[in-house]
C-alpha cells in the first residue's frame, strides 16, 4: 500500500473517531443537562412557591386619603378583642401600630397584616414608656381572664395603672385621643340591676378579682385626671362578657370552658348551682361599639354589652346542645367573689352612640365552636390537648412580677 492510501486511511480514522466522540461527548453532555433538569426543575417549583408566599395577599383595605387616615395604637392589639379592632381600623384604611408583651396575646391572631405598609408590630411591655406619634389610642393591654389575671396579680395591678399612666402620658405629649378598655366587673356583684353608668359599683378590694376590679376602677380615674387636668381627650368603654373566635383554648372564661369541655366529651363544669347570670356579646358587636365611641363625642363612660341575660345553667345547656355534645354538666364549689347577676343597661349606648348589638347569641356561638374545633384539630396534629383552667388560682406558685 503506497504511503498516500495510509495517509487516506489514517486521516478517515481520524476523522470518525472526532465524529464518534464528538457524538458521544454530545449524547453525554445532554444526559448530563437532561439530569441537570430533573434535579433543578423542583428547585425552581419550590423557589416559585416562595416567591407566591412572599408576596402575600392581605385582607381587602379601603384606600383613605391623608387627611382622613389615622395613625392608629392598640396596646394588646395581638390578643383576643385587639386583634379583631385590628382588621376593623385595617380594613378601613387606616395606618395601624399593635404593641402586645405577648403574655396572652399571639402572633399567629394579627400575622394575616405583617408586611402590609399600613401595618407595624411592636413586642413591648406598657409598663415600659413608648415614644410613637399617633392621633388615637385603644389602650386594650390587660390580661382579661380570671386564670391570667390572677395568675399574678401584681403585673396585673401594674399593667392597669402604670401601664394607663404611660398610654396617657403618650396622649398628652402628642395630643392623641385614648379609649380606654374599661369592664364590667367595676361593678363588683352588683346589688343594682341592669347596671347603668351611673351605679358605683359593689367590689371587695382586697379579694382575689381585686388586682383587675380595682386596676381599672383606678385606670378610670386616672382617665378623668389627665382630662380635667391636662385637657386630654379620653373614652371610657364598660366592656361586658364577649366571645368569639381567637379566644384562648384554655383562658378559663365560661364560654371557652364550656366549648372546649363539650368538644372534647368532659363534663361542662358549673361553679355554684348555675343561677349566676351573664349576658355575652360577639365580639364584632364589641368592636363596632369601640370604634362607635372612639368617633364619638361622649367622654364619659358607656357601657357596651349585650342586654339578653342568661345564666350559666342555661348556656351550658345551650352550648351542649349546639355541639351535639353528651357531656354531664358537673357542679362544683362556687368561685369567690363571683358576681351572681351581670347584665348591661345600654340605653345610653343605643341613644348617644346608636349601637347595639346585632349578632344573635346562637350566630355567634357556632362561629366560637367552628373556631374552636379547628383549633382542636390543629393541636391534636401537634400533640398538644389544652384543658380548661379552673376558675381558683393556684396557692404557693412562684411570680416574677
């Protein structure tokens, strides 16, 4: 063979040996790009998912041009009632600061808002001063339930009377409105009934409800203080039992014991021989209330309640039989200084505020137990059970105060 054929040969070998690797280096090189794919594309599914997360869809809020929106303050914002007065002022546009310690309150009630422009949370204790610039404050912080309340009792003394001292201090230097989440239990175990504005009250006060009944009795006072002296302008609501969704599992208030104890098949426990009475409120109704006297001209207390007065006999019944529930109702000693009677004279509410409650009591209950079941099953997948807190506070337990 003459060396050209050779050449020829060898130059054609080559040739199909840069061809086949070259095909080869291809088929591999897309393989490689092909698994590349198949491990990247879930990746990219998840980062989209994130990015759907990130740009959140918040409730639908009414736009307010500048001189009708407000920069609005609720202390205790992120609890039950707070939360609730939250997406209201939200909703209708306003710019909205929630400040809560936490003790009862929860993010999980208030984080459908967090990263909304017109939003801000502040974890701070009111018994601490703040320094914010606002036109109106809600001051709601306060533990509301017997258990918390009296769980120690002095934060509670402090919470209610330095805590309003600095929400009013607040209101002086940047000449802010406050209203002031004042209660029913003023009134002590009334010896008038319905209770008006104008009864004084029956309270002991230096019984186990004193720490709550008093600090607001003097948070009051402290109100028309700073009005008479300092020209703030203050509101006082006289808030009667409320219940709705968002209440603690296991606050130890009637309405959630009894939900929670129906629920989950225990019997419905009833201090005292079940005569008491209570009139309950839904907590939208309450809300609408606030915000009606915020708005409004009146400055001196009003009571905000629902007039149908029940006793803890019948809404234990009641309760049971929403539920479809078998639970026995269990009798046990009466709490001390339980009020026997509650029920709110709202005339006033009705003539100077034009409000009053709409929400019918059943309505409103199946909201709570709808609430409350969901909130079962979500615990139940967490392996969490809560129970109800009894309504006596535990003896010889440390505090920090």
């Amino acid at each position: 063979m003459s060396l050209y054929k050779v050449s020829a040969v060898w130059g054609n070998f080559v040739n199909m040996s840069f061809l086949l690797n070259r095909s080869i280096q291809e088929n591999g090189e897309l393989k490689i790009e092909s698994k590349i794919e198949e491990i990247v594309e879930p990746l990219r599914e998840k980062i989209r998912d994130l990015e759907k997360s990130f740009t959140q869809k918040y409730p639908p809020v009414k736009f307010l041009s500048e001189k009708d929106r407000k920069r609005i303050l609720i202390t205790g914002g992120a609890g039950f009632v707070g939360s609730h007065l939250t997406d209201k002022l939200m909703m209708d546009g306003h710019e909205v600061t929630v400040v809560d310690n936490f003790f009862t309150g929860r993010k999980r009630n208030v984080e459908h808002w967090i990263g909304h422009e017109n939003f801000e949370l502040i974890n701070h204790d009111v018994v601490e001063p703040l320094y914010i610039e606002v036109d109106q404050i809600y001051h709601l912080a306060s533990p509301a339930s017997p258990p918390n309340y009296m769980y120690n009792p002095i934060k509670t003394l402090k919470t209610n009377t330095i805590g309003t001292l600095n929400m009013l201090g607040l209101a002086k230097r940047v000449g802010a409105r406050l209203l002031l989440a004042s209660t029913s239990e003023v009134y002590g175990d009334p010896e008038v009934h319905p209770q008006s504005e104008d009864y004084w009250g029956h309270v002991n006060p230096i019984g186990p409800r004193a720490c709550y009944d008093e600090g607001k009795r003097v948070a009051e006072t402290m109100c028309y203080a700073y009005m008479k002296q300092e020209g703030v302008e203050v509101r006082v609501a006289r808030i009667f039992n409320t219940f709705g969704p968002r209440m603690h599992m296991n606050d130890g208030r009637v309405v959630s014991n009894f939900i929670l104890q129906a629920l989950q098949g225990e019997p419905l426990t009833v201090y005292g021989s079940g005569s008491q009475t209570r009139a309950f409120q839904y907590v939208s109704d309450l809300v609408n209330g606030l915000v009606a006297l915020m708005n409004s001209n009146v400055s001196s207390p009003v009571n905000l309640g629902n007039p149908e007065e029940h006793t803890i006999l019948e809404f234990a019944q009641l309760i049971k039989n929403l539920v479809g529930s078998g639970s026995e109702i269990q009798f046990l000693s009466e709490a001390q200084d339980d009020p026997q009677k509650r029920k709110p004279d709202i005339k006033k509410a009705k003539l100077m505020l034009g409000w009053e409650p709409v929400v019918p009591l059943e309505e409103g209950l199946n909201k709570a137990i709808h609430y409350f079941r969901k909130e079962l099953e979500y615990q139940a997948n967490n392996q969490y059970i809560p129970k109800p807190k009894p309504a006596r506070v535990k003896k010889g337990r440390t505090r920090h105060n």
